[in-house]
C-alpha cells in the first residue's frame, strides 16, 4: 500500500471529491489525483494539508505505510483448506486491491467443469497462467489453449472473449498473474 491509495481510500470513506479535498488543501485536482496515483508525491507540508482536508492524521497515515505486508506467501499446505462457493472457484489473492497498482495475481482453485470470469474493464492487459496441479483450458477469442501440470502461457486479455476452465476431474490449482 502506498500513500496515495490510503488518500484516495479515506478521501472515498468520507465521500469526498478530488475537488472539495483538493480546494481544502489548497492544491490543483490535478494533482492530488497525480498523488493517489503515485504519479507523483507531495512535500510534507502539502501532505500535511491533504490529510488535514480529509480529517486524517499525517503520522497514521505514514505508519499503515510503513506496517504494510511486503511478501504475502500462499503454502501448498493451504491448498486444502479452501471452500468452494457455489460457482465452483476460488481465487486467493496476495495482496488486497488497495495494495495493487501494477499487477494483480492470485491462485485459482477451480473444480472439475468449472470457469474463473473474465476480469473486467481491462485495456491492453497481459496475463500469465501456470498449471501448478491439474488440467486446465485457456479459450482466447477462437483459440482453445489445453495446459497441464507445469505448463504455462503468457497472453494478452481479451474480456470480451475469454475463459479459464478446468477439464479434468480434480480440482486445478493455478498461479495467475495479470496486468492492471
């Protein structure tokens, strides 16, 4: 997690605009929305009035920056501890959404006969898949791409016309790792 992702988080708590907290810190919209987006950073005393616009503590901030999780690690030994829902998936995440800004990646579990959705709203997104136990298929607009244990594939997203899908009779387990 990043300073400009707490901003943003507590700026939306508090239903604030980019606008209303940018007037009260005496700084452009512009760029505070630069700041959320770790375009660029603010000097302490511009980050000083920001949080003073959102009613948030500099020095709490500065801490929950400080205390984030740097390495999250998934043991095959958890494997076995998952519930699956009624949709017959599950993704187990690294790190929460707040923490990501360039990828996303998870673990999929996903049951014989199954599909993980398509992400959604992704423009010129890559996306990585690597079998770690099981069957699965990757459709891709019209091409059907069969992977097994071990195999991998790295390709570009395509939301409209996507799927992941378990073809054998246990349940696949497979790293995916994809663009933001």
């Amino acid at each position: 997690m990043n300073i400009g992702t707490l901003i943003r988080r507590y700026r939306k708590e508090k239903k604030l605009t980019l606008k209303a907290v940018a007037e009260k810190a005496s700084i452009s919209e512009g760029f505070l929305s630069q700041v959320e987006n770790d375009v660029n950073s603010p000097s302490v005393e511009t980050l000083m009035r920001i949080c003073s616009a959102i009613d948030v503590n500099a020095g709490d901030l500065l801490t929950q920056v400080s205390k984030q999780e740097k390495i999250i690690l998934i043991k095959k030994s958890e494997w076995d501890d998952i519930d699956l829902s009624h949709t017959g998936f599950v993704t187990r995440r690294f790190f929460p959404p707040e923490d990501r800004t360039v990828i996303d990646s998870s673990v999929l579990v996903i049951e014989p006969g199954k599909s993980i959705p398509v992400r959604k709203n992704i423009k010129n997104g890559q996306e990585v898949l690597c079998v770690l136990k099981g069957n699965v298929e990757l459709m891709l607009s019209d091409e059907k791409v069969s992977l097994t244990t071990g195999d991998s594939v790295h390709f570009w997203s395509n939301p409209e016309s996507q799927r992941i899908s378990n073809t054998s009779k246990k349940i696949s387990f497979v790293l995916w790792v994809g663009t933001l």
